[in-house]
C-alpha cells in the first residue's frame, strides 16, 4: 500500500500566528521573566521597532535629600511697579527656593539572534496532535534558555565594569584562598551581607539565582522552603521568602561560584520583530537530492539592565554573549549612570564550595 504525502514544516507552520504564540511561549517558559527579575517594558518595544543599534533610555533621578523647611502662617507681600501694567502694583510672594531634579541617561543596545532547524531535527513534532504548536514550544523552549544566556553575559559585563569602576560595591566575596566549610560556601549570614551592599533597600531584593552545585549546598543546609505557582501545577524553591533560579550557566570556575540576588525589574527587556521572523526553506539537492526542509527563526531583543548604559561599539546585528570588546560580559560594554549604588536592584555573592 502506498504511503500518503509526508507532512513538511511549510506545510504546518503559519507564519503570522506561529511567531507571536512563540514569542508568548519563549517569555512564559522563561523563569527570569515570571520571577520578575526581568520585566517586559513596552518603551523599548518600540524602540526596537525603529533603527538603530542602540537607543537612549531617559530615567528620572531620585530626589536628593536636601533639608526640607519649616512652614509658617506669616505672608510677606512685596508690592513691585511692573512696567507691563503701568502703575498698578501687583503683590507677589516671597516663595522658597524649589529644589532642583534631573535624568539619567541609560543606553540599551540591540540583540538580533537566529537560529534555524533541519525537518529530521523536528520530526518527533511533525507527528504531534497539533504539530505547529508542537514545533513552536520545541522553539520556544530554546529561545528561552537562550535569553537567559544572554541576560547572563549581560550581568557579568555589568559586574565587571562595577569591579573596576565601581570598587565592586555590588559584590560580597568570601571565597577565600582554600574552602573552608561554614566560612567560604553559602550561608544564609552570607547572603544576607551580600544584599546588605543595597543598605536601606536591601528588602527590595526578591530573587535569587545560583549554579546547581549552589543550591544543592542550601538544600543541604535546609535553607529551601516551597510554595505552589499561581496554578497549583509545580512547586517553585524559595530561600528567606526570594524565588530561587537554578541554572547551571552561572559564573563558576575551580569550585568558585557566582549567586546573584535581584529586585523585581532590575532588568528590562524589549522585543522588536525582524523583517521575517519565521520561514521555512526547501533544500531539493540536500541528502543526495532526497530533499531536506529548514525552519529559520529570527529574534530581536535588548535586555537593559536598569540603571547602567551601553558603552561598546556594537556590530552589526549587535553583540554576542562573549567578553570580549564590545560585547555583552565585558567591563568596556557597560557603565553605572545611577548615582548611588542602592538604586541598583542587585547584589552579588561569591562562594567557594566543596
């Protein structure tokens, strides 16, 4: 008996609803996103929208503390002759000085990713009851570790230019030169001198993100509680009321770990559209002319750390994950335009584990 037509991806794939239900998806399955940590802002949507490898993003600054002063029930006029009303006086008040407030000037950069898949990589999928929504969560899924390997080399650029512009304020280190148990791995007294670097906004933090080898120390210490999501399906890990993120992609070498502690939108996040952010393409010569169909997925995005400004030379397409000059983890990419460390949602602490 004949077999009937094999199903392709053109065939199951509709553009115009298959990316945006990937883009939901991406941000849904994403845990940086549903934690808080990172916050869509609608501002930088439209920004992406437009051109440019980079974009100015204006923030108000904190009021500073300049002395208030002390009302009175005493009206002092002074009568002026003003030459626009002949000689009629006109009374004014003596009113106070208004203190003075300004902006800060943040720059957020593009992101312009891609990624394409070959039909044998998705056949498992093309099998599925609904085989289109089957491939956009197998893509969905990659783009969303994805995002947070880039909202990882976008932290260690940030804390590195905070090392050597900023005298590491953002950072608790007691890694020590040998491991040294209860002294140089996770604690919770640690942890919370880390969040203390924020002073009085330290009760601002709300999540935490650490290596696995991280969290398996704060299980063994019996520092994890659980609480149910939203919809009762899984247990998400807390520590001192502070969501917990694992992911093993954390900075880490020779038994020293990063565990990074975040407020909710430290970190903004805009999504543009490429000009063809799906398709699929049909290789009639590929596997010695058997034919071979590719799903291409394309991806804009600009993930802002608040309160810190762009300063590379971005490439066209923008800059990778790496720490080299003018890309996402190096010092040179980055520069604090908060005035005062406690505006930064974000603290740091290094361990050395066993």
């Amino acid at each position: 008996m004949a077999s009937g037509p094999t199903t392709q991806i053109s065939d199951i794939i509709i553009p115009e609803v298959f990316t945006p239900y990937t883009q939901q998806l991406t941000e849904t399955k994403s845990r940086l996103v549903q934690s808080g940590v990172v916050q869509r802002n609608a501002v930088m949507d439209q920004l992406l929208a437009g051109g440019g490898l980079t974009f100015n993003v204006p923030s108000w600054k904190d009021l500073d503390d300049d002395a208030d002063n002390v009302s009175t029930d005493t009206q002092a006029d002074i009568f002026t002759l003003t030459a626009a009303s002949g000689d009629t006086d006109v009374p004014t008040l003596a009113d106070v000085i208004p203190f003075k407030t300004g902006t800060s000037q943040e720059v957020a950069v593009r992101l312009s990713r891609n990624a394409a898949w070959s039909a044998s990589d998705l056949t498992a999928s093309l099998a599925g009851a609904d085989p289109m929504g089957s491939v956009a969560d197998r893509v969905s899924t990659y783009w969303s570790r994805r995002l947070q390997a880039a909202f990882v080399a976008t932290m260690n650029g940030v804390i590195a230019d905070n090392t050597a512009n900023d005298s590491g304020d953002y950072t608790n280190d007691i890694k020590g030169g040998s491991y040294s148990a209860g002294v140089t791995d996770f604690s919770a007294e640690a942890f919370i001198d880390a969040a203390a670097t924020m002073g009085d906004s330290y009760n601002e933090l709300s999540a935490v993100m650490v290596h696995s080898v991280v969290y398996a120390r704060m299980q063994k210490n019996n520092l994890i509680d659980f609480i149910p999501d939203s919809e009762g399906m899984f247990q998400i890990p807390t520590f001192m009321g502070h969501e917990v993120i694992v992911d093993d992609a954390m900075p880490n070498a020779t038994s020293i770990y990063d565990t990074w502690i975040f407020g909710y939108g430290a970190v903004q996040l805009g999504v543009g559209e490429p000009k063809v952010p799906t398709e699929t393409y049909r290789h009639p010569g590929a596997g010695n002319g058997g034919g071979e169909e590719t799903l291409y997925s394309r991806v804009e995005w600009a993930i802002h750390p608040v309160g810190h400004a762009y300063s590379g030379t971005a490439p066209n397409g923008g800059p990778s994950n790496a720490g080299t000059s003018n890309n996402l983890a190096a010092a040179g990419s980055w520069n604090r335009v908060f005035p005062q460390r406690k505006q930064i949602k974000f603290a740091r602490l290094v361990t050395r584990e066993a």
